[in-house]
C-alpha cells in the first residue's frame, strides 16, 4: 500500500510522508490533502526515532521565542522558516477567574495576543506558508471564517506571496477591514462557510495556489500542534489533566492531543491520561450533539450563531474530536449566545483578557462543565483562547455597560461617581434578593 | 536641597529617589510628581554604580520573556511584580518596508502586538500598578486617549484594583469597548484629552486613587525606557544608529533616549550617537511646529486629527523631546490625516502589520524624512509602532477597499478575479502615466 519516498532534499527534515489516516496509504511530500484509495484526510507522518535521539528539553529552549523552536516536529525542510515570532504566547495562571469558578489549579492559553494577527491561526499558516515557499507556490490562498484570512494575508504579505482569501459575506467588520488592510484579493461569499469551502476546493483543483486549508492542509493544521508543546513547556514540560478548547472543524483540537502524544512518544513528558473537553455554540453544534446523542458519524447542519469564527457546520475533523473526546474521558459541551456574551465578560474582569466569541464560547463550556461536577476541582486545567475580541466588538457592543457622560469637572465627576456607586449597591441588593 | 531619603525597604532595589528634573532636588520614593521647589517634573533616580557591578548580559537574558527582564533598571522593589507577559515585542527586519522607502536596513519595534492590550502602554502600566500596589493603592485610575485606558482597566483586572478611567467622550469605539469589557468605572468627558488631564490632576489631589500619569508618572513613565532596552539586545547589544517614535506627552521618545543612556552607562552596550526623530500629526503638532519654528518653549494647541491617541495639545515633556531632537541630530516632522492613512497600509501591504494612527504618522513620517534625505539609507534605522489597528478602524474604513462579493461558484469567481485584475492593470497604467 505504501509508495516509496523519495527525494527528501534536506537530511535533518524529519517528516517523511503523507499518510492517510484512515487507511494508512503513503503518499510523497507533495501538496495534496485526500486519498487516492480510501478518501481518508492525509496527515504527516514523523520518524520519531530520529526525533527521539536529536531533541531535548535543552535543545527546544535553545531555539527562538515563537513556533520554531518546535522545528523537528513541524512539517518543513528549511532552516529559515517565515518567523514573525508567532507562538509562545503566555499561559496566564488565571487565580481570579480559578477562584470565581470554583477550580485550584487554572490556566488560560492566551492566543488573544499571539502574533502578528491575534489568534492561533497564526500557527498554522506560519507552517502553511513556509511550505508553500518550499513546494514553488508563489499565489496562497484560504477559505476563512475570518482569523484565517488575517493571518494569510498578513504573512502573505510579509513574505512578498500574491494571495485571495475567501470570506463569507456576512462577517464581522474588524475581521474584514482587518484583512482588507493587508492589500490581498478578498472574495465575499454569498453564503456560509460550508458554501465557502467547497467553492475553494474548486478552485484548488483549477488554479494552481496553495490553499493553506486545503491543498496544503496537512502541514497547515500540524502548526496547532504547538499549542500542546507550549502548555507541556510552560507547565514545566508536564501535561495538564484536562484541557478544554473550542471545535470549529476539530482539527485544534486533534492537534493538541497530538502534540501531547508526540511529546509522550519521544520522552520529553512522561505520559498521562489527559482529559479533552470541545466546546461549541449552540447554534452550530454538531460535534455536540453526536456527542450526545452517542453517534460516532457527525450530521452536517446550518450554522446560526455569533460564534461566527467556530461557525462550521460541516467540520472535516469532527470525528476525529469526537473520538478523542470519549476516549480521554472528557466532554463536549455546547453553550448559548448569551453565555458566550458572559464568558467575555467574565475573563475580561477576572482576567484582563478580551476574547472573541470563539473564547467566550470556551470559557461559557469550561463554567458548564465546572458547574456539572464534570471537571474536578483539584485538576490542572488549561483553557484554550483562540482569538481576540477586537475583531468581533459587534457581539458584545450593548452588552458591556456605557462609560458614564460626564463635563470636565470635578463637580460633574463626584456626581456621577455617586450614581456609579448607588448603582452598583443596587445591583448587588439584587444580587443579595 | 536634597532630602535625606530614607526607608528603602528591600535591599536589592536600585532606584533610590524621586529627583526633579530642573533643579536636582531629591525626595522620598512615594507618589508624587511635581518638585515642591520648582514645579519641574520628577523623575526616578538610580544607583548605576551599583547597576555596574550586578546586571549583566547575561543575567538580563536569563530573566523572563518580558519587561520585568530589565526589573533592576524599573523602579519597583519586588520580585514579584505584574508579568502578564508585557515587552519583548518583535524587533522586525522589515525588508519589504526598506525597499520601498529606499533604505537598507530598517527595523519595525512592533508593540501593536504587545500584551495584554497591544499598545506600548501595557509596559508603562505594569509598571505604574506594580509601584502602586507597593505604595499600597487599592484603586488606580489615568486620564488617557484610548491605550492606556485599555492597559490601565485590563492589568487592574488582572491583579484585582479596582479602576476608575478617564477619556475624552469622542474616542474611537474600539477603545471605548476595548475599555468597558473589564469593567472599570469609565468617566467619558466631554472636552479634549487636555481637559480630561487637568480634570484628573484635581481628582488625584481629592481622592486617594493611584493615578499611573499623574501622581505616579515618574514610575509609570520609566516602563518606556523598556522600548529601548529591547532595542538594543535584540540588536545584539548594539544601538541604532536612528529612530523614528511618535510624539504625544514626549515621554516615551525620552525614555527611549535615557534606556540607550543608561545601558551605555552601565557599560551593557557601546556608547554611539543615535538620532532621534520624532513624529506628530499636522492636526496636533505643538512640539513639531516649535521645533520648525526655532522656539525652545511649546505653544498648546487644539487637535484636530485622525491619530487621537497621540493628540495632546499641551505635552508635558515637548520641551524635553524637543531637546533630544536637536541635540541629537534628528528632527521632528508632522504629516496630514490622509498622509497617516496611507502610512497605515504601507505598513500593512509591506510587512503585514496593522497598526493604529499613531503607527500610521510614524511610518508617514519615516517616509517624508527619507524622501527629504534626512534619513541616510545607510543608517540602521528603527521605527517604533506603538499600538494596533484593530482599534482605531474607523480611520480605514473605506480607504482600504471593499472585498469583491460573489455568489458560491466557480463562474462567478472567475468573472470576480477577471475583474479584478482588469482593474490592477488599469491601476498599473494610471502609475506608468
């Protein structure tokens, strides 16, 4: 079933095929995402046993504050990857919030303020890119929810590559602007992702671009295994014992579980029974409601949220997060508009972090599972933040109070910093009631 | 003149008293900003001989990935101060920037990506609220133009002060929302950032609050002097030979200065004379104009532009900024809105980073002194980005371009792309014309 592999250019590359993960077919190091026999997703494969005997702690500390230190785990040849210090964005032990929740031991991953487009996508098309220049591509591409079209065109653009992103019609406005910003071709989708997405596999089967999300899919979505070297790293290369992170189209989510298990395999952690929790709008639920209705097969469905950003109704990974979730004994929970408003807010106040829906969608999942006894107290837990809110003030404009109007002087202050205060005695007498 | 001071309570603290910037007179380490003598402003002094002998290289970096890297150098005695990952932002080889300007080695200091709040004012903040918490504030307030509000409300969020934040009522919503969501009191007032400063000045000398720009400034504006720390060992422990910062109060062009003074001082870098140019809006340019004009004194003015958060009208260290300017060889320039705007999507097309107004004047700026041949393209040259574009998208709104919308099918596309690329040529030829 296997093909040979050859002309490998580099000798410290350690990735060394493309393997279906369905079948387990091997294909070359090409741009491809689908197999030829079975239509499983490929995936790369590693030689972990070369991985084993080059890479230490030592080694990974070594190399650059951002993604690349992680190198030999990442799906490139070259020794001079597109670095725009993506990555290494902080793990804040979040006390406050911890305290409001009723957890010991919580984390927050902060990719809100990873570089240089404020989400994790910064990760995956930092690694798309990079092999895109090594495959010849000169034209990258995306189909997007909106953070993958910052990040494409964003890099693109730092790196001299001509890009078209496609977006649905009906996004935020800071995730349009902020794409338009960087002077690629933006195509507006009259439809929804879903629509948006097999329109760009058309297209990648007729241009010759490189679609980060799907001709190159493969080395794309290895970037997001950097979220589970970086939490392994940061907590002082242990494991945590439950992890809960949003599920747009489950490829986050299977990755992090990768990392995990790649830092396991080559003896960088010691193994542990990590527990995985996905979380999801209500309005774009699928992979939760096969969760609960213990399907192992996702029904595809029409997305209605202002979670727009994990708005997929079709996700290609999804069995994949489901699995991983049943058999990490973890959750996959799925929350309200409006509790993904209060998760904003609540790690906003606690925390000083301003998330987007995607976030808030976590942090709305990470209370419900607290609340259900369904995370304990006593574990180490990580959550996941993804984006940043900046790009979707609409979902919360109205929602996060009014500054209180006032003349420049003190008179005017000192009153209407006595009505703030009557009013707040009086949110709190209701709150007593 | 000068006062016994007294009470250091941690040993390892090299800062050693608050010392007034005209007539030298020295006083206690407490909040307070104006000599009592002479109404000059305070600033903090140090013990660099005893600098000297503890800090090195090597030490530095052995500290963590963010400002509190350089803690000896900030005027705080903990060793625990608020490290929400602060500093240590991306120092870019900005090629692509270069060649269009026709420079040869020019870097971005890229701190629209800072954290947590992405303007530089997250490191005078953690700054500022370390000091605060020390001199044991319990709430902390600032007048600000939008960033520092932003910085102020989300770090006190994080370390659990309460915050009371002051801002002229016509700010951008961005920074308004990118506010409200912590859930600080938020006094809008009605009138300019000038009214809105003097205003705050009564309050603090009223209320016991902590304000991080008025009676904590001397702390709080020493966070600056991390922008040039940082400048010179990401160099490799080497200054440039010209920067370009914007000007608002002045001050972190002045802390940037006495950062490169102090590691030359203390013998961490070779002393060089570096250029110091400086940036400023035609719609608020009093330091810029005095400078043109030959004049040693400011003139305040109203603003009147797009690039609000670096509109003051009467900027408490012009003269000081101004005098770097001269004695240094560099020069201080404006530039119209529209020339801002555009300054914006240079910077974004190049190097693919969104930046706010102020950036935007910076870059316009950068250029119009290259253009001028004041700028020797020889000359390593660092432009200083101080906040993100995600906050001020009203300035860009309809000057970025529109996406192009289509239905979800190849023939649509095709037509879309065709057009678009009709409509490049016909760009291309209106250039070669």
């Amino acid at each position: 079933m296997t093909q040979a592999i050859a002309n490998q250019t580099k000798t410290n590359a350690t990735f060394r095929a493309l393997k279906c993960k369905e079948c387990g077919a091997e294909y070359e190091l090409q741009a491809m995402h689908v197999c030829e026999y079975c239509f499983g997703p490929l995936e790369v494969a590693y030689d972990y046993t070369a991985l084993r005997e080059t890479v230490t702690r030592e080694s990974i500390q070594k190399g650059p504050h951002s993604i690349w230190r992680y190198r030999p785990f990442l799906p490139v040849a070259t020794d001079n990857p597109i670095d725009v210090g993506t990555g290494l964005t902080p793990l804040v032990r979040a006390n406050r919030l911890a305290r409001r929740l009723g957890l010991k031991k919580l984390y927050i991953k902060n990719d809100a303020v990873n570089m240089p487009t404020l989400s994790f996508k910064d990760r995956v098309v930092s690694v798309a890119l990079t092999r895109a220049r090594e495959l010849g591509f000169t034209t990258v591409s995306c189909a997007s929810t909106g953070n993958l079209a910052n990040s494409t065109a964003a890099i693109a653009a730092h790196a001299g590559l001509d890009c078209c992103v496609f977006i649905p019609a009906d996004l935020e406005a800071g995730k349009v602007l902020g794409t338009l910003i960087y002077s690629p071709t933006v195509m507006a989708v009259q439809g929804n992702y879903d629509q948006v997405n097999r329109l760009c596999s058309e297209v990648a089967n007729t241009y010759g671009w490189g679609f980060v999300n799907i001709n190159l899919r493969p080395y794309y979505s290895e970037g997001s295994k950097t979220l589970g070297y970086e939490v392994a790293e940061q907590l002082g290369w242990e494991l945590p014992d439950h992890v809960v992170a949003p599920l747009a189209s489950g490829s986050l989510f299977t990755k992090i579980y990768k990392g995990f298990q790649e830092f396991t395999e080559v003896g960088l952690v010691e193994g542990k029974h990590v527990r995985f929790s996905g979380a999801q709008a209500d309005g774009c639920s699928p992979i939760a409601q096969a969760y609960r209705e213990n399907r192992d097969f996702i029904k595809p469905v029409k997305p209605s949220t202002i979670a727009k950003s994990i708005a997929i109704g079709n996700p290609a990974d999804g069995v994949y997060a489901l699995d991983i979730a049943r058999k990490t004994n973890g959750n996959i929970e799925s929350v309200s508009d409006p509790e993904i408003i209060e998760g904003i807010k609540l790690l906003a106040e606690t925390e000083g972090i301003f998330t987007e829906t995607a976030g808030g969608t976590t942090i709305a999942v990470l209370k419900k599972l607290v609340e259900a006894g369904k995370i304990d107290p006593e574990e180490t837990t990580v959550a996941y933040i993804t984006g940043n809110g900046l790009k979707t003030q609409e979902a919360v404009q109205g929602y996060a109070g009014e500054p209180l109007t006032i003349e420049p002087k003190l008179d005017s202050f000192e009153r209407a910093l006595e009505r703030s205060r009557t009013l707040e005695r009086l949110d709190w007498q209701q709150v007593l009631v």
